[in-house]
C-alpha cells in the first residue's frame, strides 16, 4: 500500500482523496482492488476470533455441554450467531458508517 501511495501522491499531487481508493484517476486500476481486498480481508478473518467468547459464554449459561448432542447444539446456535450478527450488520449497514468498501 505504501508504495502505491507515494507514486499516487507523486503523480497527482493534493487530487489524491482519502481514502485513496475513491480517487477518480486511480480507482479503477487493479491494484484498487487488492487494496479494497487487503483492508476487507483481516476484518472476515477476525469475525471468527471475535465472536468465540461471546459464543462461549452463552453456551456455558444455556449448559450446551450437558445436552444429549452438545456438538450439534453448539452448531445450531455458533449458526444462529452468525445469522443474528450478519442481519444486525445489514441492517446498519450505510455509507456513512461503512464507507464505500461495502458498496
């Protein structure tokens, strides 16, 4: 990223908006969309690690453990997680408090 943004700022001076990837001149190259790719990425990647605890701690209180298929009850409801954090996410997904990387 650093490099492209040194020859972006070089070669179109104070044009260059930030973000960098809504610059008219430069948005459309493919290396925009690693960039996107690159920012987008790491937050999926964490989604995971983020919500375990949470997941965890509502498993131990509704005693998934003790069930008769504790590994598909703990399925059913890590699924409904995700469900229930994915419709939240839609919900309150605008412009202004994503930005443009998830138009």
């Amino acid at each position: 990223y650093v490099p492209l943004v040194i020859v972006a700022y070089a070669t179109y001076g104070r044009g260059v908006q930030s973000p960098m990837y809504e610059t008219p001149e430069i948005s459309e190259l493919p290396m925009m969309r690693v960039i996107k790719a690159a920012t987008i990425l790491p937050m999926i990647f964490t989604y995971p690690l983020v919500l375990t605890p949470p997941e965890a701690a509502l498993e131990r209180v509704l005693g998934v453990d003790e069930r008769p298929c504790p590994r598909l009850c703990r399925v059913g409801l890590r699924s409904l997680f995700v469900v229930f954090t994915t419709g939240v996410a839609i919900l309150v997904r605008t412009r202004e408090h994503f930005g443009p990387l998830v138009d």
